[in-house]
C-alpha cells in the first residue's frame, strides 16, 4: 500500500480525496491542512508521494516544495502540484510547473489515480 | 520740413509738398520700383510690356528693362502659363475688374518652379478709359515651402500622437487585463477549490450501490455542472492569461487538420460534413502553433454548436498579394501594400448571426448558444490570438445561410 500525503488547506478536499483514494484499498493518505506544517508532516510519515496545493496561507506550495527538495531524506519523494489556477491552454501533457507535475482541480478520481502512478513509477 | 524726431540728416515731405514737385514724385516712385524685389510691370492693351522694374529683368534674364519693351509675356514664359496671364489681362481690359492675389505657380525663363502671387490692375487715362494694365507679383516659394514644412510637421505631430494615444490606450488595456487576471485567478481559487471538492465527491458516489436508480442520473447531472462551471472558468484564465506568442514558420493547412481532429467530438448528434480547400502552396506564416490550434478549434466548435441536427462545414484557405486598399480585408494599420496575405475561411450552414449579434460576437461573455452550451469568451479568445499575431479576424452571414469567418494573417516572407 502506498501511503500518500496530502497538503491543501481545503480541508473538506482532503478529506474526500482520503475517503475515495483508501476506498480503492491501494492506498493510505495522510491529510495536512497547514502549508506550515507540511514539512514537518513529510519527514515524520515518509509519504511515497506528495500531493500539494500551490495557494496556501502562510506557506504556498513553492516553498514547501523547495523545502522537501532539499531535505536528503525527501528529496527523491515525488511530488505532485495540485491548482486551481490554471489555464485550459496550459493543460497539455507533460506540462509542468516551476519543474513539476500538476494536477489541475476539479479532477476526476481516475485522473488522480493515472497521475499518482506514473508519479510513483518515475521514482522506482 | 524737418521733424524734431528724426535726425537732423533726413529729410521728411509731407504729401501737399511731394504733390507740389512731380520731379519729386517721379523720382520716389522710381526708387521704389527699382529698389523691391517684387516684379512689377506696366502693359499696353495687347499685353505688351511698356515697362518692367529692374526686379523683373533679373527674372527674365534681361541686363536691361528697356529690353522688355514690346515684348510678350509667351516671349518669357512657357506657353501654357503665358496663355493664362494672356487671358487674365484679356478678361480685365474688357471688363475693368482686377486680379487680385492670384496665386499662381510658374516656371522661371531659368526653368526653376516658382510660386507667385499676382495682382493685376487696369492702367486708365484721365478719361477713365483702359490703356492698359499693370500689376505686381511677389515670390511667395519660401512661405508655401514653409506652410508645406509646417504641415508636414503639423501631420507628423497628428501622426505621433495617434501613437502615442494607441500606446496609452495599449497600456490602459494591458493594466485592465492584469486586473482581470487578477481577478480570473481569484475567481478560479474561490470556485475551483468548492468545484473539486464536489467532483470528487460525486466520483466517491458514482462508484457506491443506491437503490434509487435516480441517484446515478442525479450524480451525472452534478459532474457534468461542475464540468460546464469549471470550463467556464478555465476559459476566463484563458481570456486574462499573460499575451505572449512563440512565434515560428508554420503550416497553416497542418495547424488546420490538426485542429480539425481535436475537434472532431462536437460534429456528433446529426449528419455532419467537413470539406477541406486547402491551397496546397499556401506559404508559411510566423505563428505561436498552440495558440493558433486553439483559435481554429474554436471555430470549429462554434460552427459545430450552430448547426444542431447537422450540415457542412467547408474550411478554405489560399494567399494573394494586397496590391491595393479597399481589397475586403482590412488594412487599417494592419497590412501593407505589397504584403503576401494567408486567408482561411470557415464557413458553416448554421443558423447564422442576428444583426443585433454580428457586432458583438467578439465580447466577453457575448454568446448565442443556450445556458450551459458556451462560456461566451471562445471568440473573443480567437480573436486575442489573431490580434497577437497581427492578422485581422471578421464574421458575416453567408446569403445561403451560416457564417463565414475570415482570418488574415501575414506570410512569412513576400513573394
């Protein structure tokens, strides 16, 4: 089982992503709601994965993905952009933001699933 | 006698005493005719010169005026303008009315062109009888050189500050699209983030058992809502999303195939025809591929959603040289004479524009299509692109019915 961390500050987000995400029975997903937080949470449950919202108070994505860049013990975990803000000309495939993928919201639980995998078969 | 405001060396006459010594007169009236740089002449009833003032010698290339004496104006002048002074001088001795401030252009015996303003007047006796005529001209070249200059200037000045008020006007509406930006991606945080949270909750839904079968139509009809708000709003970030091309030598035809594909999924419920025309020597044009592919989809997509139940979309293209204005396309700034033009056409047999929506097609959020089928911003995206790429986008009705586009773009290198 592959365990997924979640940071967003949309709380009810999270929550539905865990819910529909551990339904599939592959995966475990720990949700973190404060941006702040988010390192912290990374290094304490060494996640496969990290789903990360780009607007966030007091800490946005950018930060918090530079941070687990260059954190050794993070540093190979994939992490994964989630937005909102995001143009229908700037979703093409293999695009990339600031260096990594994004997921643009709303996405369908299939999409999720197709990304998280790829993501997770770039690190193996 | 001597006024006390001069100096004592000048000699001042009053009228009655330059009227009591015609010597005096005379000689006065001699220095002023010698000394300006007007030409000034006298003339009998046959247009003969009796008399010229040394100024117009010069003109003529005479040492002397006297050389001038029985002499014509045809004896100085070519004969076109020589004709019209003739004339000039044959209206006024038969009517007495003068010329007055004639302007006139004329050609030097040294063949140099100069302009001239000419007054002509009848010379009578004590009877009052005409015996001739006199006038004067002045060279007025350097004042029309200098009204020429000034308006050329004055054009100029007219000139800079179209531009410099097309510059303001770019700015004004570069900072409003900053603030629309701005406002799109608050927007798109504020209505995405709710949106996605209900996406994934129906998909959580779609994939549990309910006794109700209504329940499945119920969390259909939800995700296709949230479908339609999000493309709304993806398709405002694109409406407000920085303006910059990647421009490089591109098949128009390929860009048009492959747009043609990508949309291909609205040609559905009815019975559908693409015809492409596709000139097959169609040069290359300096284009951003992306945003180009995206104008034509949108296009196709209108044309699709105008004929509900079916019909036939023809896509043309072929080049021509702009060999003049008032050529149907628009050349306001936009083309020049001599530029190698791309038009492509799309043409469709849809229900066309009312009057009311031909002017207004290209506005945000202006759209025809039922709530729910169009997010009002596919044109006025379209119409960003073409103006990015410096080419002109224009719409009417077809008289068989259905819209003809037409984007004009510059090619990349002239015939």
């Amino acid at each position: 089982m592959k365990k997924i961390l979640i940071v967003d500050d949309e709380a009810g987000f999270t929550r539905l992503i865990k819910l529909t995400l551990e339904k599939t029975g592959h995966y475990e997903v720990i949700e973190e709601n404060d941006g702040s937080r988010a390192w912290e949470t990374a290094r304490a449950c060494r996640p496969d994965l990290i789903l990360l919202d780009i607007v966030m108070p007091k800490s946005d994505g950018g930060d918090v993905a530079s941070k687990i860049k260059s954190d050794w013990t993070l540093k190979n975990t994939p992490v994964v952009f989630l937005t909102a803000i995001v143009s229908q000309r700037e979703t093409t495939p293999g695009a990339l933001i600031g260096g990594y993928p994004f997921i643009s919201k709303p996405v369908s639980l299939d999409a999720l699933i197709k990304c998280i995998e790829e993501n997770l078969a770039r690190k193996s | 006698m001597p006024s006390p405001d001069f100096p004592k060396n000048c000699r001042v006459l009053v009228a009655k005493d330059v009227a009591a010594d015609p010597a005096r007169l005379k000689q006065m009236l001699a220095t002023v005719m010698e000394s300006t740089t007007d030409h000034i002449y006298f003339k009998d009833t046959e247009s003969r010169f009796v008399h010229i003032n040394r100024a117009l010698a010069l003109f003529f290339g005479l040492k002397d005026p006297e050389d001038a004496v029985g002499k014509w104006d045809f004896d100085f002048f070519p004969r076109e303008a020589a004709e019209q002074k003739f004339q000039d001088e044959r209206h006024l001795m038969e009517t007495g009315a003068p010329v007055i401030d004639k302007v006139e252009f004329q050609e030097t015996p040294k063949g140099e062109r100069r302009w001239v303003l000419t007054t002509k007047m009848p010379l009578r006796n004590f009877d009052g009888q005409i015996i001739g005529s006199f006038g004067s001209s002045r060279d007025i070249t350097a004042i029309k050189q200098a009204n020429a200059d000034l308006s050329r200037s004055r054009e100029e000045l007219m000139e800079a500050m179209k531009e410099l008020r097309s510059v303001q006007l770019q700015l004004i509406e570069a900072e409003k699209m900053k603030l629309v930006g701005r406002l799109a991606a608050g927007v798109a945080h504020e209505v995405k983030n709710p949106l996605a949270i209900v996406a994934m909750g129906m998909d959580y839904m779609r994939r549990q058992q309910f006794e109700d079968p209504n329940i499945a139509v119920i969390v259909q009809e939800i995700t296709d809502a949230v479908k339609r708000a999000d493309n709304v709003v993806r398709g405002l970030l694109d409406f407000s999303a920085p303006q910059r091309v990647v421009l490089e030598p591109s098949d128009v035809n390929g860009l048009i195939r492959q747009a043609l594909i990508l949309a291909r999924g609205e040609f559905t419920g009815g019975k559908f025809e693409v015809v492409e025309e596709l000139d097959p020597s169609l040069p290359l044009v300096r284009l951003d591929p992306m945003k180009m592919e995206q104008a034509f989809v949108n296009l196709f997509t209108n044309a699709a959603h105008a004929m509900k139940g079916g019909g036939t979309l023809l896509v043309r293209t072929s080049s021509r040289q702009l060999t003049g204005l008032g050529e149907n396309v628009s050349t306001s700034g936009t083309f020049q004479v001599g530029d190698r033009l791309v038009v492509a056409e799309v043409l469709d047999t849809g229900h066309g524009l009312t009057e009311d929506a031909e002017g207004k097609v290209f506005e945000p959020f202006f759209t025809t299509k039922p709530t729910g089928k169009g997010t009002g911003l596919g044109l006025t995206v379209t119409k960003t692109i073409i103006d990015l790429h410096g080419g002109t986008i224009g719409i009417h009705n077809r008289p068989e019915g259905g819209v003809c586009v037409t984007i004009t773009l510059k090619a990349d290198a002239p015939l």
